[in-house]
C-alpha cells in the first residue's frame, strides 16, 4: 500500500534537468598535470578576485607506424618520436578556492576538471582571435613535490 502511493506521488512530480546550461554550450575537461608555476591572483574589471594557473600535461606519442615501430612519422630515421607537452591556462574564482591554489608550489601534480569554453579575443591591431579557456570546477591534488626550493628554477 505505502510503496503504491509512493510510486503514484513520484509520476506526477515533474522532471527537471540537472544543468540550466545547453549541451552544445558546455564541454567538461579532465587533465593530470603539473603545475609549471605558483598559481597567480588576479582581478577581473569588476574587482572580482580569481587565480590564473597552467598545468602542464603529457601528450601521447601516436600510433606506431605500419611496421610497428614508435618512430615519428616526419622524421622516420631520427629514432623515437619524442615526447610532447600541452599547456592549459586554467581560472578559478571563488574566495577559498583562490586562497587554497595560491598555497600551491610549483610541481605539484594535480588531477582538474573544469567547462571549456570557447571565446574571442581582441588583439591592438582591432581582429579577434579564438581562445580557449578552462573554468575551474574542482580539484585534488595527486602529488606535491619533495623540496618545493628545488622545484623552482
């Protein structure tokens, strides 16, 4: 009897979605890295307090070649392909949040997810240019390093 009028009271509440936000307008973004320098505090026009960080990520070598082997595709005879690096600008607002990365060294590796978000740029010249850009949602720190003196260059 109970389970029935539950059941009942469940069908006529209405659905609502999880995000107000459309799905074409929003990308969500997982990285592990480092970071490549202390967080930096900065303010937006309207004085609103946010951190800028870059975290630096691996990138993977490709596919082997046709025989199997992990030689880089343009220079086939100059052994194996060397290892890359992408670089995320990421911002993060919030009051703790802010306080929280600006405690954190250089070197630290940390797991980010953020919404990536597409947007233009002015340049002096008056052309606009296309940037990409991560807002920070949350993150966990995977590693700090053993001696952040020798972290720092």
């Amino acid at each position: 009897m109970f389970r029935n009028s539950l059941l009942s009271a469940t069908r006529n509440v209405p659905a609502r979605s999880f995000s107000s936000t459309s799905a074409a307008q929003l990308a969500r973004v997982n990285l592990i890295g480092r970071l490549i320098a202390q967080p930096e505090q900065r303010q937006t026009r309207n004085g609103k307090s946010f951190a800028r960080y870059v975290i630096a990520t691996n990138d993977p070598p490709g596919p082997p070649n046709e025989d199997g082997s992990m030689y880089s595709v343009r220079e086939s005879n100059a052994g194996p392909a060397t290892p890359t690096s992408s670089f995320h600008n990421i911002f993060a607002f919030g009051e703790t949040v802010v306080d929280r990365l600006l405690q954190l060294p250089k070197g630290t590796l940390m797991y980010v997810e953020g919404d990536f978000k597409v947007g233009q740029r002015q340049l002096d010249d008056g052309n606009s240019v296309p940037e990409w850009l991560i807002q920070h949602k949350s993150y966990n720190v995977l590693v700090r390093p053993k001696n952040p003196e020798e972290a720092a260059p």
